[in-house]
C-alpha cells in the first residue's frame, strides 16, 4: 500500500508525540540544560534585530563590544526566520521554540521518507528510514540543540539528486541545490557533512543516469550548487568574521574532545528504555549513537549481494559517516583538517552520527523490501504481523522514558522592568562564573534569555565559542567590586552591573553589595524582587 506524504506527516508526528512525551503537553516548559535558553535567545534575537536593524543581524547582544557574536555557533537562521512571525505576533519564546523542535522530528521523518519511498517503491521502507533518521536515540541525545533536530533538508536534497539524475530537468537540479543551501542555513555542520558525502557519492549516483540525460542532470546539479554558493556565501564570510575573534580550534581538541570509538555505536542516553541501564557505563553526551539492532541487521540484509551502485553509494555514506565520527582514530578527519579549513571550527565530529543515521536508514529500507518480498513469496500470510512486529521492534528499541521539563517564565524580571526606564548602556550580569564553576553551573545562558525582555549589550555571552579577550577578562570581572573588575568593566564599556542574589548565595551576596556600598564610583539601586531573593543594579560611574 503507498502512503502519502500527508499521511506520512501524520504519522510522523505522532511519533513525535509519543518520543517527545510529555513535551506535547507542556509547550512553556523545556528540558533542564541551558542549550534550551541558548536557543531561545538565538530566535529571539534573530526576530528582534529584523524589524529593528536587520544590517546588524550577526552583532548580536553578547560578548560586547566585539561584533559577529550570534555566529561564534550556529546561528539558526532558517529557524529563526520561520519563528519569527510568532515572536512578533507575540508568542512567548519557548512555545516558538517547542514548535520549532516538533518540525525538526516530523519534517526530518518525512524527508528521509520521501527519499526512501522513491528509492524502494516501499511506503514501509520510507517510514522505517524516517523514523531511523528522526527518533534514534542520537536525536534524542541532542533534544536541546536545535540545529541538530533540523536535518530533513539532507534527505530531501538527496531526493532531488535523485530525480535530478533521472529526469535531468533543471527545476529539479535547483531544487538540489535550493534544498542544500536550506540546510547550510538550518545546521552549518550539517551542510558540511552533507557536501562531504556528495562530493564522494555524488558521482556514483549521476553514474546511473541514463546517458541521454546524464549531461543534462549533471548541468542541473551544477546550477543547483552555483545556486547553494550564491545563498550561503554571504552567510559563510559572517562566518569567516567570527573565526577572527575566536581564532581556529586546536587540532588535539577538534580530534580529541567529542570523538567516538565502535563502542558509543551501542549506546544510548540513560532515559532509553530498553538499553539505557545497560549502556550507562558508556553513555557519553554527544556520544551515543546507537541505530538499533534491528536496524542493523537489515542493513546487512540491503547491503547483501547482489549490490547496485545507488547502495554502493549510501554505503559509501555511512561508512565515511562513521569514520569521521571516530576523529582521532579515523582515517579521513585529520586529513579533512588540516586541509579544509572549515573542518577546523567543527567541534563535535561525532555529530556526522546524522549521516550516518541515513546511510543506515536508506540501506534498511532496502534490507526492509528485501525481507517483504521474501515473506510475499514463501509466507504470505505472515505478512501483517512480520511488518507489524518489526515496526514495534524499531520503535520499542528507540522508545525513551519521559524527561524532567522545567517551566520558563514569559514575562520580565523586576530589575529588567526597571533597566527599560534607564538611559543606554551595556550591562555586565553577576556574578560571571569561570572554569570548572562555569562548567559546572553555566549562568551565562539564563542571563541571555533574560536578555530577550530588554536586549542590552552584555559583556556576558554563551556560545559554542568564546573570544580570548572575554575569557581572559572573566576572572577579573568576577572580583566586583574590586578596582580591577571596575577598571575592566570600564574598558569594555559597560554602564551598569546587574548582581543576583540567587546565583551568588545569600552571604557572597551580602558580601558584595556591601563593598559595593563602600565605594563612591558606584550608584547603587533596588533592591529588586526575584522570587525570594533579590537583584541589585549599579551604575559605574567614569
């Protein structure tokens, strides 16, 4: 039986209720992990600086002075973008950012379905491939970072090659290429990723073209990628500003920090139900990539010969996928290092878990018809209860326990009420934590969503990188109020120290407002309420 795209989508997003749950009934709440508040802030500021100054896209509110600071990570354009119209509609942020998380599980499903149903002429082995590509547990290792869930634009730009390399029709080369620059703007480690495996498995799957029409699909897919270039290029040298703050990242650390060995290819996070107990030992964040033994299995089955090229090609995806997963011990990622110099901000190669999730989706599928018409001709009356089992299988192996949510305040603190009667003037939140503390209990990120409620410069930022000088500064600035911290603060131009009682504990506070007191360069004011504690501002006088 063929099953729509609609319905597919339906399908999909029940899923997504069912994986996600209680997610569904709690829009204004949100997983306790501060990458939650980081995206927040990133849509928020992104719907903010369109109707105010959209020149200045990329400067956003943290780190001041330095400008480009909305790219020191990914800066979610495209999600932002399609939040935006709700933001300005008056949307509280988290249910934006709720919404946005469903799309990245239903539209990642649908992708890989509509890949696969054209590749097998199996609506069964498009949902298996979907729901591969949306609800292993990767994805839910990475529940919290937005731009990893939005990754449907890599199998619908492989749908498009594939039509493309059928038909050789230009509209479906620019799509390809439209499709990929959407991904460029959704996770810049993914259109990475993706240009990667294109780039090796491109020209296996333009080989099986048709010779008549192969000229004409490869003309089309160039001007699908003329097309991607011409989107991304500007977005790229906003990129490329930023990497003059931060600098390139290590070698020993892009090969070391967040690589993977074959043994977090059977792990899974912790709240798994059938596997988290017994994975906990190797159960590392970002590094559980578990596909399911099922899933495997029928993986060998489509990789069994007879092989045709199209599986050549996605074997050839999966397998660069995990190599370069492995960083350290891969054979592919110090070369890519040290030779594309994009590969050098990338942080966690692990992530290329995504593409790897296809590879093994598509060759699933394939694995899927395989057994189907195996069951057809020898026992066809097992037919409905061997799908049906199989289905349960995958989903019982992917199913996750239900998360802690926390709620999220929509509306602005007492202190940010008053910073809204203030002249301008960038603000510096306390106390700034640094190192091991940092690590351990980060602030910056509840401070940038407070942000949203005023959106004044910050010497505060929380980001996947941080400028050397902001880093260097920190100690200093967490001395306040200190000569040295004031001296500091002054140089990077700040106006006024916003100090909270919740974060320093009651007598560090104590501690501090009154050698705030003491000094006569400081205007003091408040206290304010939060909750039950307290916020006090000070003005810096020059």
């Amino acid at each position: 039986m063929r099953i729509s795209g609609l319905k597919a989508t339906g399908i999909f997003l029940l899923l997504t209720i069912v994986f996600t749950w209680p997610q569904a009934i709690h829009w204004l709440s949100v997983p306790d992990f501060m990458d939650t508040y980081f995206s927040m802030w990133r849509i928020s500021w992104i719907a903010h600086q369109l109707t105010s100054d959209p020149r200045h896209l990329f400067d956003a509110n943290i780190f001041y002075p330095l400008t480009h600071t909305l790219n020191y990570s990914d800066a979610v354009l495209l999600e932002g973008l399609a939040g935006a119209p709700l933001i300005w509609a008056g949307v509280p942020a988290v249910l934006v950012y709720n919404l946005l998380i469903f799309i990245g599980f239903v539209a990642s499903g649908l992708g890989a379905f509509l890949l696969v149903r054209d590749l097998t002429r199996s609506s069964a082995a498009g949902l298996l491939a979907g729901t591969v590509f949306a609800f292993a547990p990767f994805r839910f290792d990475h529940f919290v970072h937005l731009e990893i869930l939005w990754a449907q634009w890599i199998p619908l730009s492989l749908w498009m090659l594939h039509r493309t390399v059928r038909s050789g029709r230009w509209r479906d080369g620019l799509l390809t290429g439209v499709f990929v620059a959407l991904q460029g703007l959704s996770c810049v480690y993914y259109v990475v990723f993706l240009a990667t495996v294109l780039l090796v498995a491109g020209p296996i799957l333009i080989s099986t073209a048709e010779r008549t029409v192969r000229w004409r699909a490869v003309r089309a897919l160039l001007a699908g990628a003329v097309l991607a270039a011409v989107v991304l290029a500007p977005y790229a040298r906003s990129y490329a500003a930023a990497r003059a703050d931060v600098g390139e990242r290590e070698r020993v650390v892009a090969m070391l920090g967040f690589s993977v060995g074959p043994k977090h290819y059977l792990a899974t996070p912790n709240n798994n139900i059938l596997y988290g107990a017994l994975t906990r030992s190797i159960s590392v964040h970002e590094k559980r990539l578990f596909m399911g033994f099922l899933v495997m299995g029928l993986v060998i089955v489509g990789l069994w010969p007879p092989l045709n090229r199209v599986r050549v090609a996605y074997a050839l995806i999966l397998i660069i996928a995990i190599d370069i997963s492995f960083a350290q011990r891969s054979l592919l990622f110090g070369w890519l290092y040290d030779n594309v110099l994009i590969y050098r901000g990338l942080r966690v190669p692990a992530r290329f878990g995504q593409i790897a999730l296809l590879g093994a989706g598509v060759l699933a599928g394939f694995g899927l018809t395989r057994v189907i018409d195996w069951i057809q001709h020898n026992r066809a009356a097992w037919m409905k209860p061997a799908v049906a089992a199989m289905a349960g299988v995958v989903i019982l192996e992917y199913l996750m326990f239900p998360q802690a949510l926390i709620p999220i305040e929509t509306k602005p603190m007492a202190v940010t009420e008053w910073l809204r009667t203030q002249p301008a003037g960038p603000i510096v939140n306390l106390p700034v934590l640094y190192g091991a503390d940092a690590a351990a209990r980060p602030l910056e990120p509840l401070y940038q969503y407070e942000s949203t409620f005023h959106w004044r410069p910050m010497f505060n930022g929380y980001s996947g990188n941080a400028p050397g000088r902001y880093v260097l500064a920190k100690p200093t600035v967490a001395t306040f109020p200190a000569e040295g911290a004031l001296s500091t603060l002054r140089q990077f131009g700040i106006a006024f120290a916003i100090v909270h009682e919740r974060h320093y504990g009651r007598e560090a506070y104590r501690n501090v407002i009154t050698a705030a007191a003491a000094r006569s360069d400081l205007i003091g004011y408040g206290p304010f309420a939060d909750g039950e504690f307290e916020v006090r501002a000070y003005r810096l006088l020059k």
